[in-house]
C-alpha cells in the first residue's frame, strides 16, 4: 500500500488525506498541535456520517477510509512516506523550515510537495539538500469535491517527479493542469479581476455590491458573485493571496489590491466567519436589494469578462500553460461556467479588445492594457 504524508490538520490537509485514503492510500496526517489533530479526525468522521446518511457511501466504505489514516503529531511518521503534502501556514520561512527537517526523515526518493496557493515552489525547493524532488501539488478547497490539482514543477524539479505527481494525483480522480511556478500559478492569477474589477466598479460608485453580485451569478452565471464569494471565502485570506501576488509580480498594477477589502480586513469583517463583510450576516439584517436593470447589468457584466479574459489571455502569453490547461482550470477549480477563452470567441476577441482598449483611454492604467495574445486573435 502506497503512503501519504500529510502535514498540516486544518481543513485542507485533512481533505486531502480523505482523498488519498478513498483511493486506497495509507495516509500519516500530522499536525504539531494534538487539538488540531483531534478536532480533524471529528470532523472528518462528521463528514463521512453525513455521505453515509445522504447514500453516497457505505459504513464499510467510511470504516476503510477512518481506518487508512494515521492521526498523529510527530513527522517520523513520514518515514515510510512514498509523497509527502505540505499543507500549513502560508509563510516562506516556515514552509522551509518543515521541509528541511522532513527531508532528514523520508527516503531520497520520497517525493516532497507544497500545496501552498501562491508562493513559490522554486524557493522551497532551492533550501533543500535534494531539490529536484520538490513540487507544488496545489488542490482547491474542499479537496475532496474541487476537481482541479495544479501541479506546479519548481525550477529544479525533476521531470520524472513531476511525471509520477501528477500520476498520482490522476489516479485519486482529479483533472490536473501543469502550471509554470509564477505567482498565483494559473488560477489564483486568472481570477484575480473577478475580485478587482468588481471592487473598481463599486468604489467608483456605478453599482453597489449587491447588484453586482445579481450580475455576475444571474447574468453571468458564476456560482457566486465576487462579494458574496469573498465573504465566504474570508477577506484576510482573499486579500492576502492578492497582495501576495501582487508584490510578486513587482507591483504590476492589473493585480493591486482593493482599498475597500483592506478595510473590511482592518476592521475585522472577514466575511461570514466574523458575522459581518461586505454583507451582513445577522438575523434581520438591511442589505441592499440589487438593481435588476439588464442594460446597465450587461455593462458591468462584460467589463469584469473582459478583464478575465484578458489575464486568461495573458497567462498563455506568458507560457504558464496552454489554452486547454487554462480552460480547464478556471471550469474545473473554480465552477466558471464557460473557459474563458471560449467566452472571449463567443464574444469575439475584437469586441474585448474594443472594449480594454476604451477603458485604458478613459482610466490611462496599466491594468487595461491588452495582452498581445489577445490583440493578435481581434480582427
């Protein structure tokens, strides 16, 4: 039987360690923290009740897979690890830190591998004594129902690790993207106008929040609007991934960060988990009812398209991936309901050129300009 090690008992390690143990794999789950450890193996077994009482399993089926996995809270138990998974803190330093002290324990041909979301695997790797065995193996949360793994090589990685990873990770039923190790990989980086520009549109006052949310979910036919997203999600963990990525493309200005998310953030509304975000949350509450207006709806609506097209545009470009990865990461990792350049034919590629090239006329910001794979697509 193969071994998983994950490190890391927050909702992300123990969801992976589910999907590997559905798939047969013996899984060491640790955290350095015994109440984390315990409070993951309760909500897991929670979780599994609940898929036996809604018919998608068998008490045999959740036996096997509570019995494939390891709580425990020390690393030795990765010594037999075939993969291990990192999956704590996003924090360079302590990310090193762990994979230093784990390379001293697994086999040399154990592969090594970070799920973190936005920084950079090629760092990790380059404070290892074997970095040829390091990868990103980036899932999306909740890994065991996200179908889309990103798998990211990191400069020194070897061919036939990143060849094995992604064999892996294939086999546990997930539909995995290659994605060259810049910041934000491919999706973090594609959807981060889905976010801004909608920001953009409601500081400068042309919607509010709500009515922008109604666009983008019933006239789009995103799952969720971007605010109703980003309180979910938690507004220090949004805003946190798009500064990151914003520093690490050395400022450029299509990623800066929303002044109006800074500030829920400092004031401590992070969305649902804190009561209070862009909506609030509390029983009774007055949130705006949105502006149902198609016309003014359509505008909003292929301005935030547009953007997104545009970066989707500009990650093939720059050689992060192909086309089909970039289609398949944004259906796949984050439920869009069309690939983006798929979007942007239907709407024609001219048309959104038209319409970056009108907004950089009247803004004269960076964040408009227009990709060049895109310009040479318009008619």
């Amino acid at each position: 039987m193969s071994v998983l090690g994950v490190l890391g008992a927050g909702a992300m390690g123990s969801g992976i360690a589910q999907v590997a143990a559905t798939y047969g794999w013996e899984v060491q789950l640790v955290d350095i923290n015994e109440e984390a450890i315990v409070t993951a193996r309760t909500k897991l077994q929670k979780i599994l009740n609940r898929q036996v009482e809604k018919g998608r399993m068998s008490d045999i089926e959740v036996k096997g897979i509570m019995g494939r996995i390891y709580f425990g809270s020390s690393m030795q138990a990765f010594e037999k690890a075939d993969l291990i998974i990192e999956a704590i803190v996003e924090n360079m330093e302590v990310k090193k830190k762990v994979f230093r002290s784990i390379e001293t324990i697994v086999s040399t041909d154990c592969i090594l591998a970070t799920n973190t979301s936005s920084l950079s695997v090629t760092q990790i790797a380059g404070s290892l004594d074997n970095p040829w065995r390091m990868v990103g193996i980036h899932f999306f949360n909740p890994a065991p129902l996200m179908k889309l793994v990103e798998i990211i090589p990191a400069v020194q990685s070897s061919p036939d690790v990143v060849s094995r990873a992604q064999k892996i990770v294939d086999s546990w039923g997930k539909y995995t993207v290659i994605a060259r190790d810049t910041p934000g990989f491919i999706v973090n980086k594609v959807a981060r106008p889905f976010y801004s520009e909608s920001f953009k549109i409601y500081e400068e006052g042309i919607a509010d929040y709500a009515t922008i949310d109604w666009v983008m979910k019933e006239m789009g036919g995103f799952r969720m609007g971007p605010f109703a997203l980003t309180d979910y999600i938690g507004h220090d963990v949004n805003y946190k991934v798009t500064e990151t990525v914003w520093k690490a493309f050395y400022y450029d200005g299509r990623y800066k960060p929303s002044f109006v998310q800074k500030a829920l953030v400092d004031a401590g509304y992070l969305g649902r988990k804190s009561g209070k975000g862009f909506y609030d949350y509390a029983e009774n509450a007055d949130n705006p009812t949105p502006n149902t207006d198609q016309k003014s709806g359509k505008k909003i609506l292929h301005r935030v398209l547009a953007m997104l097209i545009n970066e989707a545009a500009d990650t093939i470009y720059m050689g992060i991936c192909n086309e089909e990865s970039v289609e398949t990461a944004m259906t796949k990792g984050v439920n869009y309901p069309k690939g983006l350049i798929s979007w942007g034919r239907e709407l024609g590629f001219d048309y959104i050129v038209e319409l970056l090239d009108g907004l950089y006329d009247r803004y004269h910001e960076e964040r408009y300009r227009v990709s060049p794979w895109l310009r040479d697509r318009a008619i």
